[in-house]
C-alpha cells in the first residue's frame, strides 16, 4: 500500500493506482476510504460499468441501498451484460 500512497502523490490521475487502493480498502472492509476512491475514479473514468459495479458493491455494504440502486442502474446503462 505504501508504494501506492506513493503513486498517488506522484500522479494523483492515474486510474490503475486508484484501482488498486480501491481494492486493497475493500478487502480491509474499509468502505469509507474505497467509497473515496471509487468517486474520484468514477470522475476520472464515468464510463467505466465496472467501477460503477464496485461503488454500487460499497454502497450496498455501507447500508445505502439507494446508491447502490444508483450505481448499479449506471453500471447497467453503460454496460448491458453487466451482472
């Protein structure tokens, strides 16, 4: 994670970073710092489903069903084999 942190600093845009720290947090069950960097990824790249996916995923565990419905909706729209 460090190198990531790292990463992030050096070039706070780049997408595949964020995807990993994004990763590493929900594998920690620390949805408040994924649901961080899956918004910023989903301003860095909205027409990605599977980011939409992931931060419907996040919601959905966080309680906040209609977020989830949200995001999954988009996920959908963008990408119709989604499932």
């Amino acid at each position: 994670m460090k190198f990531y942190n790292k990463a992030c600093l050096i070039s706070p845009d780049t997408i595949f970073v964020r995807e990993r720290r994004a990763g590493i947090f929900l594998k920690k069950q620390d949805i408040s710092s994924s649901l961080i960097e899956l918004n910023i990824l989903k301003e860095l790249a909205p027409s990605r489903a599977d980011i939409h996916i992931l931060l419907g995923r996040c919601y959905s565990m966080n309680g906040e069903k209609n977020l989830a419905l949200q995001s999954f909706t988009v996920a959908r729209a963008l990408d119709p084999l989604v499932s």
